[in-house]
C-alpha cells in the first residue's frame, strides 16, 4: 500500500520531553491542531487545540497516558509518561 507524503510526515511526529515533569507536553512537524488525552482506563482526560506545537498538560497527574493527535485529516497516537 502507498502512503502519501503527509501521512510518512504525520507518523514520524515525536513527543518531548518525555517522561515530561512540567506542565507542556511538545510535538514536532504540528503546529496546530487538536488533541486528547486519555489515561490508562481508555477514559478521555483532556481535550484541546494545539497551538505552537504545545499540548498542555497541567491539569493531569502524575501517570502514563496516550495522547491522540488530529491535524489535517490524519491522527496519530502516542504514548507519554507524566512524572
């Protein structure tokens, strides 16, 4: 199956820092878009916009989470600790 340059681009997307210890979580090659947050459950935590390439993430405690990333038709998803 051939993959179309947006959708190779959309899957080398990387988190940082991760395990992350303040309140925003960065991504690469997004700079806006949407997001959620769900926790070890599957139980959606947190859901907004992306903007400057930045996922907030203040409001969540300490855990291991997946974070759903939608731009441009495509979506991603990737896991990230929160320390």
């Amino acid at each position: 199956m051939a993959r179309s340059i947006d959708y190779v681009l959309f899957e080398n997307i990387k988190l940082y820092p991760n395990p992350v210890n303040g309140n925003e979580l960065y991504i690469t090659d997004i700079i806006n878009g949407s997001f959620r947050v769900y926790n070890s459950f599957g139980q959606e935590i947190s859901n907004d916009k992306i903007e400057n390439s930045i996922i907030p993430i203040s409001d969540i405690s300490s855990e291991n989470y997946l974070v759903e990333i939608i731009s441009n038709w495509h979506s991603i998803s990737k896991r990230f600790i929160k320390k």
